[in-house]
C-alpha cells in the first residue's frame, strides 16, 4: 500500500481561495462606491446619490478595466512581495484612469470626478496588499486542501499520478495514498479493506483507475463512501478537474470520445475566427509600431535577416510557413529543441524571446488563416512524423487550428524534449474537449501574465 502521507488538515478554519477572490473582487467595488458617495456628499452636495446618474456606465467601465488588468497582471496571488503589489496595483490603476481619461478627451466630457479617482488610486495599493497577505495565508492553506487516495491496478499509474500532482494544480490536492485493486477488494463477507483504509486516512477524493472501475466489489464499497461524503471521480475526470490535462494512459481510449468546438460546433467556430481577425489586425498595427525597434536592435546585436521562416504542421496536417523575428544566429541550425541558455540565441533574441516579440510577425499567419490566436502549437514536420510515430492519436491535435499560445504553453511552458512533449499532448488534449470561448480567453489572459512577469524561453 502507499505513498504520501496522512496528516490531518490542521487549517480547516483559515479563509478558501475562492473566498479571497471574491473578497478581492467585492472589495473593490465597495472602494470604488465609497469613492463617488464622498465626491458626492462633501465635494458635489448637489448629487444626493451619486450612481443614480448617468456615470454608473462610466464607473462600471472603470471598475471592468481596473479588474481586468489586475487579473492579467496576476493580482492578488501571483506577486511575491509587497513592493511586486504595490508596483502591478499602481500599473492596474494606471490604465483604468488611462482608459477614462482617454475616453473624457475623445468625447470632451468630463465623465468621473478627478477627485474620485484619486482617491481610489491611493487607497487601491493598501487594500491590494492586505488582500494579498490573506491570499497567501489562503494559499498556504490550499495546498493541502483535497485529499487524494488513488485505487490502481499498476503501481506506474500511482507513480505518474504523484509526479503529476507535484506540478502545476487546477485545484490544488495532495495524494495521501495508493491503494492496489487486489488490497481493496472483498475477500470476505465481513471485511471492507477500502472502507477501513478511508477511515484511517481520511481522503477528501477517491480516485479509481480502468481496473478498479471494473471490480464489483470495489465499486459497492466506494457507493458507500460515496454517500458518506467521499468525493469519487475516475481517473481521467480527476487529471481533466485537478489538473487540467489527460493522463497518458488515458489519451488513445478518450482521443476521440468528445466533441471538438471548431468541428462540431458552427457558431463557436464562426466567433473564434472573428475573434483571430479582430485581434490579428490590432496585432498588424502593433507589428508597425515595433517593427523599427526590431530594424535597430538588430543592427546593434542581431546581425542577420529579420524574419525567420520555418515549416510547420497545421490544420489537417497542412504545411505552412510560420514567421518570427529571427532570435539566433543567422545560419545556425534552428531544427533541434531549443534549451535555456541557448548558445544559438543572440543578445538581442534573448530580449525578443523574453518579451514575447519574436512571435508577433504570427499575425500575419493569423490574418491568412493558418494560425490562431489560441490552439495546439505547431510544430515542425519532422518532430510531428517522430512524435507521431511514437504517441497513438497525436495527429488529433491537428484536428483544429494551431495557435499561437495555448493551453499547454501557458500551463508547462515550451517543450525540448520527447518526454516534455507527451507530457504536453496531455494539455492539448485536455484543450480538444473542453474547447471554448471561455477556455480562450484564459489562455489568452494567462499568457498576458507570463509575458508581464517575464517568463518563458
């Protein structure tokens, strides 16, 4: 029997993560409210009620944008200081008064009171750091949150499933145990291994793999549990809502068992790409507003040319010729995994890699359609006849446009290896069946993080 531990939840009275956020969330509105009543009371008297007027839609805007930003920017939980606070709350309050002050200059209407928005923006960093302190004691808190006990025919899959849970968490748990299907099995009438072993452990999640589904007796002891308020999912419902992603050994028996938004669903397909266009000609403006820094940094430490284009695996397996800033050394082989440190990467690319500016002459991929903004990233023909060679189904991922950011970037990173790409196909699967509007709009928001924080290669 067994990994983990059995401790017991010594936290059960400290405040949840969704409870921070709402707080977060309800806070600042009450702030922004406190604001226009004062402006109201002491410096405009004349407005008995200061939302009953036209300006609601204007504080409304000004709230959106302000939460928006601060959700991009990782706010409350990602910093990991008060100083990191204070600098992404100003940078959060800064573009919500930008926005109104852009919006007061094109429509020469004074639509908020200056001194509203003052006092929002000095009392926004105090309240932003105390909720980040409870955020961090939530945090804390929530890493022991759920309880997992895993039934498993194979110790690999037990293995897998702790290394897995030691990585990035949808919802965050730890394995207090595994239990093989022929110890939690009924040898006799009066005992009830998994019953027993529940009690002592005391999981929140009981986690059955394919061998442990197909024993009667197994199932009649988790039915049980399960009505005694132990949480059952199977194993590849616990990898898709803990861990946003599908177990290897799961991919070739589900690869196809679900339907795909692009395939399967017009109206969604209809609004992604007009969703692509949108963003793809914002993207052109921005290429034009970049383009001569790239021209000058180029020249200083990047000699060479300035696009790169290589072949890549789209849609349906079509071939395309995806466009970068070049980031390496004009001629040096750019058909191997790149690593950290790359010796390949110049100065200058190492910056454009950093920022994410490499990837930016991609709109022109999107605006032509070979390219997402949101997708499986695609990658070179050689890699996809090797890796497909090797992973049963991986040319599902092809089913769908390939993007240029993505469940599996914003969730592991970018891969350099064969072991780092099947653990990646796990994500890109998860992303076929739970393809969404929703689901795009987090990957987009959370690659707005990681290009803020400066992560990634």
């Amino acid at each position: 029997m067994g990994m983990g531990d059995s401790q017991a939840d010594t936290t059960a009275g400290r405040m949840s993560w969704r409870a921070v956020q709402a707080l977060f969330v309800s806070g600042t509105v009450a702030l922004v409210y406190l604001a226009a009543q004062l402006h109201a009371r002491f410096v405009r008297p004349e407005l008995e009620f200061a939302l009953v007027v036209p300006n609601t839609v204007w504080w409304s805007l000004f709230l959106g944008v302000f939460l928006s930003t601060a959700y991009a920017l990782g706010l409350p939980e990602t910093p990991t200081s008060r100083l990191e606070v204070l600098g992404r709350g100003g940078l959060a309050g800064l573009a919500s008064m930008s926005a109104v002050s852009l919006l007061q200059l094109l429509t020469a209407e004074p639509l908020l009171p200056r001194f509203s928005i003052l006092i929002v923006a000095l009392c926004m960093p105090v309240w932003l750091t105390l909720i980040w302190n409870v955020a961090a004691d939530a945090h804390e808190w929530s890493a022991s949150r759920d309880r997992v006990l895993l039934v498993a025919g194979r110790k690999e899959i037990a293995a897998a499933l702790e290394t897995d849970m030691q990585g990035v968490q949808e919802r965050p748990a730890i394995m207090v145990g595994w239990v093989p299907v022929d110890e939690a099995r009924v040898t006799h009438a009066a005992a009830e291994p998994l019953v027993a072993l529940v009690e002592e452990l005391q999981p929140s999640v009981i986690v059955l793999d394919r061998e442990a589904q197909d024993d009667a007796t197994v199932i009649e002891q988790v039915t049980k549990l399960h009505r005694s308020g132990v949480r059952v999912r199977t194993l590849a419902l616990f990898y898709e809502g803990w861990l946003a992603k599908l177990p290897i050994s799961e991919l070739a028996q589900v690869s196809l068992l679900f339907d795909i938004g692009e395939l399967h669903r017009a109206q969604y397909g209809r609004f992604k790409r007009l969703f692509d266009i949108v963003l793809g000609v914002v993207g052109i403006a921005v290429l034009g507003l970049v383009l001569p820094v790239v021209v000058v940094g180029n020249s200083l430490g990047n000699r060479g040319p300035l696009f790169f284009r290589q072949e890549r695996v789209g849609r349906d397996g079509t071939r395309f010729a995806m466009l970068k800033f070049r980031s390496m050394v004009a001629g040096s082989d750019s058909t191997s995994w790149t690593t950290t440190d790359d010796v390949r990467v110049t100065r200058f690319g190492g910056f454009l890699r950093r920022t994410h500016l490499d990837e930016l002459p991609q709109v022109w991929n999107i605006l032509r359609g070979e390219l997402s903004i949101v997708g499986p990233r695609p990658e070179q023909v050689h890699y996809v006849e090797e890796l497909a060679s090797k992973i049963p189904f991986y040319d599902a991922r092809h089913l769908v446009r390939p993007g240029l950011t993505g469940w599996a970037q914003v969730s592991l990173g970018y891969t350099s290896d064969d072991a780092e790409a099947m653990e990646k196909l796990q994500y890109d699967f998860f992303y076929l069946r739970r393809q969404s509007a929703v689901l795009d709009f987090r990957v987009v928001v959370r690659t707005i993080r990681e290009v803020v924080a400066g992560l990634g290669r």
